[in-house]
C-alpha cells in the first residue's frame, strides 16, 4: 500500500484499518483497474486515503473463497420438517425454512445486512443480502423461475424456461421413476415451487411389476392375486 501525506488534510484512519484488517485475513492487494473502488487496491494516493471506503462485492467475493461457508443453508425452527406443508406453502413462514423448502439462495452472505442495505437499490452489498431483503422467493414479486425445483431431483417437464411468477406447469420424473405427489407446481421465483396438497417425489420403478419401490411388498400382492384371479 503506498500512502503519501500532505499538510492540508488527514487521512481516513477507518479506510487504512481496513484495508490492514483484509490483509491480515489473508486478501492481497487488488491490482486491476476495474476494482479502484476495492478497500483492498494497491495504491492508496489522491483522495482515496482521505476517504471512509467500504467492502465492494470484489472485496466480499474474495474473502468468501478464502473462507467459504461450509453450511450456510440450514432451518431457523425445528418444526419445518415436522410441518412441511403448512411452512413451505405459507409466503412468510418459509423463509424460516431454507433447507427444508429449498431456499438456500435465501440466506444472508454479507454480515451487516440491513434495511439500509435492502432500500437502497444500488448498495453494493445488496446482492448479498437475499433474505434480509427477500431477493428471492414469493416476497419477490416479480422474479421469474429459471428452471425447475432445485430441491427435487429427477424432475422433467416441457416447459421452457424462464417463466412467470404465478405459473403452473406440468412435471414428470425421468425414465425408470414414477411421480408421487402433486404434478402441477407453481412458480414463485427462480428455482422455487408450491403446490396444493403433496410436494412431488421421483420414485424408482420396479420394472417387472411396474410398482414403486416403496410400496413394491404391497404391489407385488396384488400382482399375485390378480394372476391367480386370472
């Protein structure tokens, strides 16, 4: 960091503080032009020094690869499994779900997230406060789905994408599973879903007796007793 001095004005004793604190976490000095903005670039000449400068989404995406997060999607109440239902289906109460309902992309990556932060559009750090202010899920109105649920695998559809907030579509599972649960979704925002009664699930197919696994004991009874009505 190179800092030159003059007799007229004093330099931002929190700018250089921060800047230190970032290397001694770890983070280099930014070097392309592009993040001048960057607490963490090189030079620290003109008015930069004398400046209260705050973390750019550079600053914040790079100390995130040196300490990624390692569980950061997880439920803030311990019913959600218990009453999958009634909290994934219900506009507020989700949030409190993020793993249960797959809402990962909900959760806050910015330690000072706040209504400051969420009202001003252009805030840098915005973008890393999803659910504080509730970038994502039905809050947000006019997202659109992007593709199908990211929380149930082996899902297919006709569908193409991206969609309309408030859309139904029909879903199928892939070759060799069977659907179970509702086959209409619809669309909230991004990779999220809701349904009427069952959230779907793909599962796999016996393919002698066309049963789901499951229920494959139950299934294959029956298969008995029609052969033997037969």
């Amino acid at each position: 960091m190179i800092l030159k001095f003059n007799d007229y004005l004093k330099p931002n004793l929190y700018s250089i503080a921060l800047h230190e604190f970032g290397h001694s976490l770890g983070l280099r000095h930014s070097t392309e032009e592009k993040h001048k903005d960057d607490v963490m670039y090189w030079d620290f000449s003109g008015m930069r020094k004398y400046s209260r400068l705050e973390l750019t989404e550079n600053d914040v995406s790079r100390l995130q690869r040196l300490y990624p997060v390692k569980d950061k999607c997880k439920d803030n109440v311990g019913l959600c499994s218990l009453n999958k239902k009634e909290y994934c289906n219900h506009p507020e109460k989700r949030v409190l779900c993020s793993k249960t309902c797959g809402l990962c992309e909900c959760v806050d990556d910015y330690m000072k997230c706040s209504e400051s932060v969420c009202s001003d559009p252009s805030h840098p750090m915005r973008p890393f406060c999803r659910g504080t202010c509730k970038l994502c899920g039905p809050e947000n109105l006019t997202g659109k789905c992007t593709g199908l649920p990211s929380n149930i695998s082996r899902l297919r559809t006709d569908q193409k994408f991206p969609i309309e907030h408030g859309t139904q579509i029909k879903v199928r599972c892939e070759d060799g599973y069977k659907i179970d649960g509702d086959e209409e979704l619809t669309c909230e925002a991004e990779t999220t879903y809701s349904w009427e009664e069952e959230e779907p699930e793909c599962e796999p197919i016996d393919k002698t007796t066309g049963c789901i696994d499951l229920r494959l004991k139950n299934c294959k009874r029956l298969q008995k007793l029609k052969t033997e009505q037969v």
